[in-house]
C-alpha cells in the first residue's frame, strides 16, 4: 500500500474573520492551529502534506508555514483557481468567489495525490486521536467491490461557538456506524440554552441534539478514486449550480460522497471522536482558541515548542 498522504485545505481568506487567519498565531511560540494538525498527522504516522492554496497567497504562505514545515514533513503546494473549470465552461460573468470549499479546492491537489489520503481544514482543531483513528483506516482498509471511504465525526455541542453561527454537516448513520446520508446546515447557533438550526433563508428555528454528529471536513480513508468521482461530476454540479445561483452555487465534498452512496457505490465508516474542537471563526473566538492550546500543553498533551 502506498503511504497515506494529508491534504489540508487552506485557500480560505478567512472572509468573516479577516486577514490570513491560517497565520494568525494562537500561542507565545508562534504556532498557528495548523502546525498543531501536522504535529498530531506526524505523530500518527503521516510523512507527506499537500497544502492547498491560493496563488496569490503562495509567498506568504510558504513564508509563513511552509519553510517550517518542509523541515520535517514532504512538502507540496496546489492551487484552488476559479477558472479551474472542465473544457467548454467558464466562470460566470462577476463571480468571484471559488467553487466551494472542499469538492473544488480538493480536486486541484488530482495531480499530487495517487493513494489514500486525509483531507482537513487548515483552521480546525481536530486533536490527536482523530489522526491516529485517520491513519488506522488508511493503512489497513482499500477499495474492493465498494470505494473504501471513512471520515472521522465529531459530537455538535463539541463544535459549536458562543460568537455567532456555523456550518456543519449533520451525519445520519445505519447500525453499523456507516454513514447513510449527511446534511449541511449552514447556520447552526447555540440558542436559548441549546443549539438549533435555521433551514436556508428559512425564519424557524429547529432544535437538534447536541450529541449529533457532525463533520468538521475530516475526511480520510479517501483513495484516488473520489479525485476522479469529483472530477466525473463536476459538469453536472455546474450545469446545474449556473441556471440556478450562478454567483454563489458551492461544489461540497459531502454531497459528492452522499451520491455515491445513494448509488450504492461507497460507505463511509465513521470514526467517533470525543475531542473538542477548537476553531476561529470569528475573531472573538480567538482568546478561546489561545486558552485551550495553553491548557493541552499545560496537560502534556503537546511540547511548549513543537518544532524544537
């Protein structure tokens, strides 16, 4: 079996938060939540991480993460671009923003990826446990009659923040702790001692169990074959998403997964995590994020440098 590889996905500008937020460091050390990813995805075992980027960002990034990481992991960088687009479309006349953050951003790294891999968000604490149940399954399980697929789920009240709303993919399971379908919610938010969900565009708020399980984009146990299953289905996902919301359609990882599902074609195992996670999505999240990392380390849980 080749070596599984992680994928981090981080051409999000951080548009509610402001700035390069990958960069922004959440210790006295300089480490931003990332290198907290890659010190747990080293220590389970992984060698290689691609990062995903924008073009415009690449000296930055590379200035900022990438020298320090190159030190000790296999280093690759890909490009998320907007015109990215299969032959005979083109990017709507004003649209600026990307084509979703996960299906589109993970097919730029096709040409660096041919074997199992991890994809994460750049800037999202999914803690040791989640990279070692990751790497586990990557290294033990491949495509037979079925793709092999598994995503590491995550308890809601473990993810939500005091400071506004989130998105989060709500996991239905069959008894075998397979994922049968899974749901975005776009506007999940503690409320009146809670946590409930708003349907899109919708003004009546929902309830929803806090023990839920969610996906915070940690998917693994992913073979080549969901590279080509998204590259396979991008056409149509465009066809549609132009007629309907030309500026604003999003090629989501989950949906592209459900299909597959739906056809029969994959399961999805899903690997419980009890970790919080830990995340900033608004600014005011930050001194949350600061104090938590502090306490981890304070609990031994990670060296004061983790690079040294």
């Amino acid at each position: 079996m080749k070596k599984p590889v992680l994928v981090i996905m981080a051409a999000g500008m951080g548009s509610r938060y402001g700035g390069l937020k990958q960069i922004d460091p959440v210790d006295q050390e300089g480490h931003i939540i990332m290198d907290f990813s890659i010190f747990d995805a080293k220590r389970a075992g992984f060698e290689k991480v691609v990062f995903i980027i924008k073009k415009e960002n690449e000296a930055d990034f590379k200035e900022a993460v990438g020298k320090r990481i190159e030190k000790i992991m296999d280093v690759a960088y890909v490009f998320q671009d907007l015109n990215n687009l299969p032959e005979g479309y083109e990017v709507p006349e004003g649209r600026v923003k990307p084509w979703g953050g996960t299906a589109h951003a993970v097919l730029s790294a096709i040409d660096e990826v041919d074997g199992p891999f991890a994809v994460i968000n750049a800037d999202d604490y999914y803690g040791r446990h989640a990279f070692e149940t990751i790497y586990e399954f990557l290294t033990t399980h491949e495509d037979d009659d079925k793709y092999r697929y598994t995503m590491v789920g995550y308890r809601l009240k473990n993810t939500v923040t005091d400071n506004g709303h989130v998105a989060r993919g709500v996991c239905e399971l069959n008894e075998a702790k397979e994922l049968v379908g899974i749901t975005e919610r776009t506007k999940i938010e503690k409320r009146d001692g809670g946590i409930a969900f708003l349907e899109d565009d919708g003004e009546t708020w929902t309830t929803i169990d806090g023990d839920t399980l969610v996906s915070m984009n940690m998917w693994g146990g992913f073979t080549r074959s969901i590279l080509d299953e998204i590259k396979a289905g991008f056409p149509a996902f465009l066809e549609k998403g132009i007629k309907e919301n030309p500026m604003k359609c999003e090629y989501f990882l989950p949906s592209v997964v459900s299909d597959l599902l739906a056809e029969g074609r994959a399961t999805v195992r899903v690997l419980e995590s009890e970790d919080k996670w830990y995340g900033v999505t608004y600014k005011e999240d930050k001194p949350v994020v600061v104090a938590a990392v502090q306490a981890l380390k304070d609990e031994g849980l990670y060296p004061q440098k983790l690079w040294d």
